[in-house]
C-alpha cells in the first residue's frame, strides 16, 4: 500500500506542476518555445517556481515516508522531462532550463518544508 501511496504522491505532485503550466501557457497565450519579453519569462518562472514548490510540498503530504525520496524522485521526473523537451524542441529554452535549474528543486524545498512542519 506505501508504495502506491508513494507512485501516488509523485504523479500528484507531477501533475500539479504540469496542468498548471499547461493552464498558464493556454490562457496566457503564451507560446514557451517562442522569443517572449522579460517580464513574460519572469512571469512564468514565478509562477513555474510557486507551483514546483506545491506540488513538491502536495507530494511529501501525501507520501507514506519520512524522508525525502518521493520528493528527489519528483525533482528527477521534472528535470527529466525538461531535459527531454530541452533537446527535442527549437526556440527559447529558458522553461526547460527554469525547470531543471529552479523548479525541480523548488519541489525538493516544498517537501523539505512540509517535513519540518511534521517535527
């Protein structure tokens, strides 16, 4: 049962991330692939980096562990896909470096807050 609690933790917290870049992206009109303004980029990665932070903090709150492992697992999975989409798509690629540099760890920071929070 913990191990799916866990697969069920790192999809959620996935998840909450992925639709709310997707949400941004459609109803901002934003195109992440092309040229876009400072404040655009700024905008996104506020908004990637609150979201990360969520879903890393959603993870851990779900998960049936103690330590930190859904969480590294989760900042694996967003890396992982950023680094994929990094080198399969042309344009800009400041989301995909935003995500491995920023955001992959602001998730590993929401579960490191949300177990403080347990002690």
């Amino acid at each position: 049962m913990n191990v799916v609690r866990n697969i069920a933790a790192v999809v959620i917290g996935y998840l909450i991330f992925a639709i709310s870049a997707v949400m941004l992206f459609k109803l901002g009109s934003i195109d992440p692939h092309a040229e876009s303004g400072i404040g655009t980029k700024a905008a996104v990665i506020v908004f990637g980096l609150v979201f990360s932070f969520i879903g890393g903090y959603v993870a851990k709150l779900i998960a049936a562990a103690r330590t930190l492992n859904v969480n590294i697992v989760l900042a694996i999975l967003m890396a992982g896909f950023a680094a994929f989409s990094l080198f399969r798509s042309e344009g800009e690629h400041y989301t995909q470096i935003a995500a491995i540099l920023l955001f992959a760890p602001a998730s590993l920071l929401g579960g490191l807050i949300k177990r403080r929070s347990e002690n």
